[in-house]
C-alpha cells in the first residue's frame, strides 16, 4: 500500500466500509423480494471484491458467479477466477461468449477493436440478466468510482447492474478493500486489465494509472477543487485537462437517455421518486 | 430488538425517584413510504417500552415514513388529528411519546415536524427549521420550514425542547434552547453515513461532538434518536444516544442494528452541573437581544 495516500485522502478503514458493503447488499436485494444474487466473475480486483462482499452477505449457496471467456481471454483470467471461486465456495456458470460474438463478428468485417470490446461486454450483460432471471438472483454491478467518473466502461455493458457496492470507491481504496478481505495477493497484485484483448492493461489504455488519476479525482470531485489548482499543486495540466474533459464527456454513461421534455412531469426530471420507492 | 443490557432495569421501576427519567431509544428502520406498516412498527416499539417501564419512548426523524420520500411527500402526509396519530396515542397510554411525521399544515403545507404527546394528547408540535438543500439533500424542495425553536412545559421532565436533525447544526436552536431554560433537548435525526477514512463514521463523531457539546453549554441532557437501514443506498447509521448535561454519554445504541435502547436518567445530575458549572445563570440574554436587533438593523434595514 502507498504510504502516503492518506495524504491524498484516499485511505478507508477497510473494516467499516465492508460492513457497510455487506448491508447494503443484502438489504438492497431482500428489499425487492430477491435472496439471491449473479455477477460477473473476471479475476480482476473489483469483481473480486464485489465476489467476497456479495458472499459475505447473502452466503455462498444464494450466490452465482458467472464467467464469460471469449477466446482471447488469458489463462489468467480462468486462473485468477478459479482461485476466488475456490476460496469462496459460491456456485459458479461457465458461459463462453465465443460462439455468439464469432457469429456476429463474421458478419461485420472490418470491425475495430474497441468495437469488439464493447460487443464482448455487451454480450456478458445479456447472459448476466437472463442468469438474473434463471437464478432469481439481482444482477450485482462492478464498476468503480474510477471508472464510472472517467467513463471506462461500456454503456449497457459492464455498466449495467441492479445495485452496485463498490461505485463510491476509487480503485485505490477497493485495493485496501480487496486487502482487507483476503483477495488473492496474485489478483492484488496485477495488473488491472479488462482483458479486452491480448496484453491489454486499463494503465497502459488510459495512458495513466489508478494511483495518479485517483489522488486527482479525489481532489476535483471530492474536495470540489477548481482544476487550475490541482495544476497550482504540481499535477501536470494536460494530464488534469485530459481528465477534466473525460469526466464531462461521459456524464451521458452515467445517466438516463435524455428525454424530450412535454409535459409537468417528466421521468427522472420532475417524476421524482426514490429508486427504492415501494420497497 | 435489544436492550443494552448495561442500561435496561438497572433500576427496577418501582424504585425510581420522580427525578429520574427512564427513556427508550426506538431506533428503528421505517420502511420507505409505507406508513401502516410504520405504524404497526411503531406500536410494537411502544408495548415494549411500557413493558420496560420507560417514561418516554423517543422515535426518529420521519419515523412514520422514511427519509428519502421525494414526490411521495404529499401522498404520505398525515394531520395531527389524524386516526394514524391518535392510535399512537393510544399506545402510548400513560408514557410520553416522541415521533417524526409528514405534517400537512394549512394551505396544503408539508413540513418535516416530530409530535410530543402526553397523558393522552398531544403536547407539542415542532416543525423543522432547518432544512438542507445541499449535496444529497433536497429538504426545500418538498418542505415548509418551521418558524420556530419553542420549549414546552411537561408534567414530569422540566421544560422540553425538539429538534430535528439539521436543526442541531445551528446554534440558532441552541441559543434559542438556552434562553428557553430548557432541561431535556430532543434530537430527532435520520443521518446517513458520510465519511469512512477514520474509526469510526465522520457523520457519527460529527453528532457525538454535537450532543457533547449542546449538552455542556447548556447544561441540559440531550437525547439523540437516529435510525437505520438503507434508502437508495444512504445507509443512516443509528448510534442513538444519551448525554448527560456534563457532556457525558450515558447510554448509545448500537451501530447499524435496531434496538430500544433503555436509558434511567437523574434528572438531579441537572441540578449538580448548574452548581459547578452555572452557564445559564450568567447568560447574558438581554444582551444578546440587543446585539441581534442591531444586526438586523444592520444587514436588513440600512
């Protein structure tokens, strides 16, 4: 752990925020009527968090890890997954998306990389949601506060979830997360990669990692700082620019589709209800 | 539900001096929007605080309703001579009773307020002052502010004053409070957690040094009910608490679970604290009128 995020402001007290974690998942899906919930088992630190969380609230037997390799995918992925399945004891699925997206992809020649990505993560959702409804389990989302903040995800992919646990923290604390409730020290310890293709790092992707964007997000979304200040304190501008405007360009992934305004009342603009309303 | 076993029955009731105060700390989780279903809860909660021979039971912020209401405010608003009410009066019988509600006043008006009954009526009705409309609140938007911070008489516990959660993070309602000669503070809240960088949660410590706090300078024992469980994934904290008028904590409820936390305070700690420590004997209120008029004057009127 860097020594110093507690200077940034990034330290959590691990023990506290699993606590918190692990009502709120089993009260947000006892509350709709479900016992049971799915998610989307990578490996990767932030579905292995949401794996131990989701356990540690519902209990192994009333959850279903679902794995959903394409055949690019690492023997790591398989590996890493493997050993947190293997800790945990919840039931597991294994669906290869393969099939479905080879048949789709035949089709569209010349489709680019990111193009396939977004159709792989899309494919994960549509098998997560119908699992959703053979296991009678809520769809339990992975995305971080990073991620969503900088809009590193697919829309109607990775991004679709019922409740998400982990959205209010940055990538740097679901580390002191992941620590703290025994993620394997190989998945801690990797690189973070959507395994989107052969060798793909979300760092090397983003150009910067978790650790520096982090201790800047923390500070222009937390502390409301103004950017020209993180310049002021050392962050170089560009990097700060570059971020600024990913933030805003992607608040559309955060959002409802943007809805034509006729009447008095308009859904989520001034049809306000919570989304637990009746639960 | 629990008692704190430290506080409940530790003085059998038949013993208890006129100046102790047994109250009970309901701090429960309502359930969003669904007032029968509040009520029955609230019911429950009453019959095990006269089984537990308490005084006054003290319920939440908008314990009939839930928090995060949003349009349902108007669909969940009740009166004060509502049926709803008048069966919690009725539970309540001969104990005191403190509880959070959607007011529909004159006018088609919603106010956040909290009811005070006893000996079968009701006694007081606050209406939130204070009502935050910041960050993830948005208390102005469905809400009236109430106009005022009045202490009441009440036949047992001295002179009583309520206050709703952000209300308690004004030193309006304190001052106001004091001059008020007020002996027992009410603090209804619903405090979701905020804050999960240190110990413990930043919004409980906040509240603890609050209570502590308001309790010292005014020389009074503050009561603080919280709730908990979950609404669109606010997770209010509980930690109800009870703090002596020297700032000491008596009695906290659990984090995050329900309990009725039982809790016997001696009213004569009041009498003692103002003896060592007589804040509101040289308090000077005419002053302090004086200093607020020509403020007022002064941002107001030139």
């Amino acid at each position: 752990m860097n020594p110093d995020l507690g200077a940034a402001g990034l330290v959590i007290n691990p023990e506290l925020v699993a606590e918190i974690l692990t009502r709120f998942v089993r009260n947000e899906i006892h509350r709709t009527g479900f016992r049971r919930a799915v998610f989307g088992l990578s490996g990767g630190i932030d579905s292995s968090v949401v794996a131990y969380l989701v356990v540690r609230a519902m209990g192994p037997e009333n959850v279903l890890a679902v794995t959903m390799p394409y055949k690019t995918s690492s023997e790591e992925t398989r590996r890493d997954s493997a050993a947190v399945v293997a800790d945990l004891g919840m039931q597991t699925l294994d669906v290869p998306i393969t099939p479905q997206v080879d048949a789709y992809v035949a089709a569209m020649p010349g489709i680019t990389q990111m193009r396939l990505a977004n159709k792989c993560a899309r494919e994960r959702m549509t098998v997560l949601y119908d699992q959703s409804a053979a296991f009678e389990g809520l769809v339990v989302g992975t995305s971080n506060k990073t991620e969503l903040l900088l809009g590193y995800g697919t829309q109607f992919g990775d991004l679709a979830s019922a409740i998400n646990p982990i959205g209010d923290l940055y990538k740097t604390q679901l580390r002191q997360l992941a620590d703290y409730l025994g993620v394997p020290a190989a998945i801690l310890n990797k690189a973070p990669s959507g395994d989107l293709w052969v060798g793909q790092t979300d760092e090397g992707e983003l150009g910067f990692s978790y650790d520096q964007v982090d201790r800047l997000l923390v500070l222009l979304v937390d502390r409301r700082w103004q950017p020209a200040q993180a310049v002021r304190a050392g962050f170089d501008a560009e990097f700060v620019d570059r971020v600024v405007r990913m933030v805003r360009r992607n608040q559309y992934k955060r959002r409802l589709p943007v809805i034509a305004k006729l009447t008095n009342r308009t859904m989520d603009r001034d049809f306000r209800y919570p989304r637990d309303w009746g639960t | 539900m629990n008692c704190d076993p430290e506080n409940s029955a530790a003085v059998p009731a038949e013993t208890l001096t006129p100046g102790t105060l047994r109250v009970a700390l309901a701090q429960i989780a309502p359930r969003l929007g669904d007032r029968h279903q509040n009520l029955e809860l609230h019911e429950q909660q009453i019959a095990a605080a006269r089984e537990q021979a308490a005084d006054l039971v003290v319920f939440p912020e908008l314990s009939l309703t839930g928090y995060f209401l949003r349009d349902m405010v108007p669909e969940v608003a009740l009166d004060r001579a509502s049926p709803e009410i008048n069966r919690l009066i009725a539970a309540a019988g001969p104990i005191s009773l403190v509880a959070g509600f959607v007011e529909e006043g004159a006018g088609h008006q919603f106010y956040n307020s909290a009811f005070y009954v006893e000996a079968g009526s009701i006694l007081h009705v606050h209406r939130k002052v204070y009502l935050p409309t910041y960050g993830l609140f948005e208390e102005q938007r469905y809400f009236s502010p109430g106009k005022r911070f009045q202490a009441f008489q009440t036949a047992r516990f001295g002179r009583v004053g309520i206050v709703i959660c952000e209300d308690f993070w004004h030193v309006s309602s304190a001052t106001i409070m004091q001059a008020e000669e007020i002996d027992v503070l009410l603090c209804i809240i619903n405090s979701p957690a905020r804050g999960v960088s240190g110990p413990r949660i930043a919004t409980a410590e906040t509240y603890e040094l609050l209570a502590r706090t308001f309790s010292q300078l005014l020389g009074a024992l503050v009561i603080v009910v919280n709730r908990v469980g979950f609404e669109d994934g606010l997770c209010f904290f509980g930690n109800s608490m009870a703090v002596g008028p020297d700032g000491r904590i008596i009695a906290q409820a659990p984090q995050f679970d329900e309990a009725l936390t039982l809790v016997d305070c001696d009213l004569a700690e009041l009498r003692r604290e103002r003896l060592i420590t007589p804040l509101g004997r040289d308090e000077q209120l005419l002053m302090t009128i004086e200093e607020l008029r020509r403020i007022k004057r002064r941002r107001y009127e030139s």
